[in-house]
C-alpha cells in the first residue's frame, strides 16, 4: 500500500478494493472504528474552501478518536513566506498525517516528497481522488458491483473526470467521458487509464458526441461548467456548454436503473436540471456522506496502528 493517498493511478486494483472493503466496514459499524486513529492529529491544509471535504476529514478523524486541525488560507500560506519543502518538514514534527486542498498538483507532490507522515490529495486541479473512492463505494452500493459497468461523466474535462477515468479503470468499468470541443481530459491522464484499464478488462472512451457517451450508461456523472478558479470563464463556459446539461432526456439515454452523481456543489439548470438532481435516479447526498466513510478508511490505513 503507498504510504500517502495522492493519485488513484498510484495503487493496484487490490488496493482499491482493500479501501472499498474498509470504508463498508466502517460505514457498517463506526462504533468499532473509534479508537483507530487514537491520538493522531491530521492537519488539514486548505488553499481553497470546501464545505464537504473539511467537515468530512474533520469529523472522520474525529470519530477514529484523532484530531483535525484546520490551516485556511490565513494561517498558512504556501509559496509565501516559507516552502512546501519546509511546511512539509515542520508538520511532519507536529502531525501523524496531513491532507491539502491546493490548486496546483504539484504542490501535493511536494509535500509528500518532503514529509515524513502521510500525505493525502483532498483536491488538486488535476485530481480529486477521495472524491471518486466514494463514489465507487457509492456505485457498487446502489448497482451491486463494479467491474463490467459503463461509468459515463459528462462536462469539462477536469480534475474529476482524471480521477474517475483512473477509477473506473481500476475496477474494471467501462470509463466514458463526453465533452465539449476543447474541454478534453488531460491526454497523459487518457492515456495512463487506457493502459490500467487493458490490465484490468476495462474501457476508456473519449468522445464529443453526448448520445454515444451516455448510451447504456449504468451510472451519469457530471460537474459544475466553471471551478473555483475560473470564474472569469464561467460566461464563456456558460455558451460552449449548451447542450450538455444532463436533463431527463440525457438520463433517458441510459439504461433505466441508472444512477445519477455529482460531487456537489450543484447549479441547478447549469449542468444538471432540477428534475435530475432532486429526482429518483439521483444518489448525490449517498454519495456526499460516502466522503466520510471513504476518507475515514483512507486515514485508517496511513494512520492507524493496526491496518
């Protein structure tokens, strides 16, 4: 197992499943998890804000019998005032684990090549790997099973789509993304998922036709048009994404029991319709609370004793 929890990409199948398996458990029964992490401290860095991915952490850590301690953007200021390499080394005196919330991949990079506890990626632009091990609990709680399902995402190609890319093909899915023109993934995340998924009897598919995409899907993933960040493209955004809002004739295209996820927040008659979001195939507030017990089983296994 590596000793920090950066890129989906960076573990085996078996890993994946190891996680999955410890955050049933966990979920199942919180109360005989309680003293797991006793007496750890995880410090939680955030250069950018979140409503889930902080409660999630700071209560899961919590629960384990740990404690969080939150570093915002006022008390610790990365690339000012001192290094990644020197705030990775100073929290490594301090702290049995530490999970950032950057904007540049690179510096979760950093910091876990310079710190000596684990290192967790709570978001990157690139990444957004404890964000999709929920949603493969997520999925394999509502459908049953994992590998052999088409997993399709819908909308920009960004850091959610890399990391379900690398996800589905980890577990064996059939990985599609449909987006618009010029919104593609990343071509090296394609092309290391391609490769996972032809050791594991999955599929990667890229494609700007939406019907193609969505046709059969067993479950339909999407994201806000414009991130924290890009709110200066947003009115851009808004027109080169007609067309790829996932509404009730989106969803039709799919095969009838499929799900609906979204890692939340959500603009309702943006990229999902209200119809969608709040109707029956949805599963967004599931999956929202699968962030605690993924997580939880992430801090288990880099921070507890015995796992």
């Amino acid at each position: 197992m590596p000793r920090h929890f950066l890129s989906l990409a960076d573990h085996s199948p078996e890993q994946i499943r190891a996680y999955l398996d410890l955050a049933r458990q966990v979920k199942l029964n919180p109360a005989g998890f309680r003293e797991a992490c006793r007496g750890r401290t995880l410090a939680m860095i955030f250069q950018k804000p979140s409503l889930r991915t902080r409660v999630s952490f700071e209560t899961g850590i919590f629960q384990l019998g740990g404690q969080g301690i939150y570093l915002g953007p006022t008390d610790i200021q990365l690339h000012r005032g001192e290094t990644i390499a020197d705030t990775a080394k100073v929290l490594s005196r301090f702290v049995d684990g530490i999970m950032a919330r950057v904007f540049g991949h690179q510096d979760i990079l950093d910091l876990a090549a310079n710190a000596s506890v684990p290192v967790i990626n709570g978001l990157s632009d690139l990444l957004h790997p404890c964000q999709v091990l929920a949603d493969l609990q997520t999925i394999e709680e509502k459908l049953g099973s994992l590998a052999g399902r088409k997993w399709t995402y819908v909308g920009d190609g960004n850091n959610m789509a890399h990391s379900i890319l690398y996800g589905g093909a980890l577990m064996g899915m059939t990985v599609a993304v449909a987006h618009p023109r010029g919104y593609a993934p990343d071509p090296e995340v394609v092309t290391r998922a391609r490769d996972i998924a032809a050791r594991t009897g999955g599929a990667v598919q890229i494609t700007e036709d939406i019907a193609e995409g969505v046709a059969d899907a067993d479950a339909v993933y999407t994201d806000v048009w414009a991130s924290m960040g890009q709110e200066a493209e947003h009115k851009e955004r808004l027109a080169r994404f007609q067309g790829f809002q996932v509404d009730a004739a989106m969803m039709a295209r799919a095969l009838p029991s499929a799900i609906f996820l979204h890692c939340l927040p959500a603009h309702r008659g943006e990229e999902v319709a209200a119809e969608v979001i709040d109707g029956p195939q949805s599963v967004v507030f599931d999956q929202a609370e699968n962030r605690l017990h993924a997580q939880k089983a992430i801090m288990i296994k880099l921070m507890g004793d015995r796992w």
